[in-house]
C-alpha cells in the first residue's frame, strides 16, 4: 500500500468555497475530503490542517472554534497554526486609515512539515490541497531530493495555479461532489459534548 498524507491548507480552500458561495459546504470533515482523492492500493495515514485562528468577529471565531473541534474527533488528524498580520493602510485621495489583516505562517508550516515527512520517510504520495504558487519551492526540493515521492495537487474551488501544475506530479480538483460527500453529520460528539454545524453554514 501507499502511504499518503494530506496537507490542507485552511485560508485556500475556505477562500474557493466562499467564492463560489458554497457556504453548506463549511462544514467539512477534511479528512474524509482528502480520502475522496485516494486512488486503489492508497492509504491515508495522516491529515495534516494549516490554519489561522480568527479573533473577530466573534460570532466567525466561535463558528470557526467548532469546526475545528469538530475535526479534532478525527484519528490522525493534525492543526498547525499560522497568525494574523496587521498593516494600517492610508488612502492616497481622502486620508481615511484603515486596518488589514493578512495571514501568515501556512506556507512556512506547510513547507517544514512536507520536507520533514519527506525526510523521515512518513509517505509515500503528498496530497497538497492548496493553489498557493509559494508552496513551488519546498515541492520542488521534496521531489530533487527523495525521488520515489510523489506530491499531487489538489486545487480548491475556483483556484489554481500554473506554477504549481509544473512542479507536481498530477493536479486534481475539489469539486462539488467530493464536498458533498465529505460533510460532518449536522452533530459531532466530542468528550461528550455536542458541536452543532452552524446555522449560517446550512
């Protein structure tokens, strides 16, 4: 059997459902959503989610703090945690200041554990569902340095990337029928607790 691992990059694939409007499809179990693309004699032996934590507002926070208890229930399954960078922006015509935030960390933290899986020999193939071109880097080293390791990109709704198709070895798509099969029941029990899929996420 191959061994695959799954790494998930948050912010990306949340982007291509909000783009497309695809709000019913928040409510993802992601490792049942990377086992959609397994292919015969593969084995997904981790899931590995990169996200930020949001601060505010707060009814965003506490819907994003149960989808990732809810994913949290899942065997195998592994959050690492970016954060939010703020810039004060000024416009050049009326003066008004503003505040934006950007996230950082995912690709960084995407990288290391890629290369580090690579190196300690954990997969066989990489699922990397992302479209983000800075990831190009770390899958070409993987691929210079361990030859017999495959990284396959998955590309979120509504995003691709064309550095990222020369690099990988295959690119698939999520598209509306592996969401549609990978959603948590609207209840997830954990340590005896009911996490409830948000009202808005219906």
């Amino acid at each position: 059997m191959k061994r695959v691992i799954a790494y998930i990059d948050g912010y990306n694939l949340y982007y291509g459902l909000r783009s497309k409007g695809w709000k019913k499809y928040y409510w993802l179990n992601i490792q049942n959503l990377a086992s959609q693309f397994l292919r015969s004699r593969q084995i997904l032996t981790a899931t590995k989610y990169f996200t930020t934590i949001i601060k505010y507002p707060d009814d965003k926070r506490r819907r994003q703090q149960v989808f990732l208890e809810a994913q949290k229930t899942l065997p195998d399954f592994y959050i690492f945690y970016g954060h939010f960078l703020s810039d004060t922006i000024t416009c050049r015509k009326c003066g008004h200041t503003y505040t934006t935030y950007h996230e950082k960390m995912t690709d960084v933290n995407i990288a290391v554990e890629l290369m580090q899986d690579a190196f300690k020999d954990q997969f066989d193939v990489a699922f990397l569902i992302s479209a983000d071109s800075d990831l190009v880097g770390p899958i070409s080293a993987v691929q210079r340095s361990f030859k017999g390791k495959k990284i396959i990109c998955i590309f979120p709704p509504k995003r691709s990337s064309y550095a990222l198709k020369q690099v990988s070895n295959g690119v698939l798509h999520v598209g509306r029928n592996e969401l549609a099969r990978s959603l948590f029941p609207d209840q997830v029990i954990k340590d005896g607790v009911t996490l409830q899929r948000p009202a808005r996420w219906h």
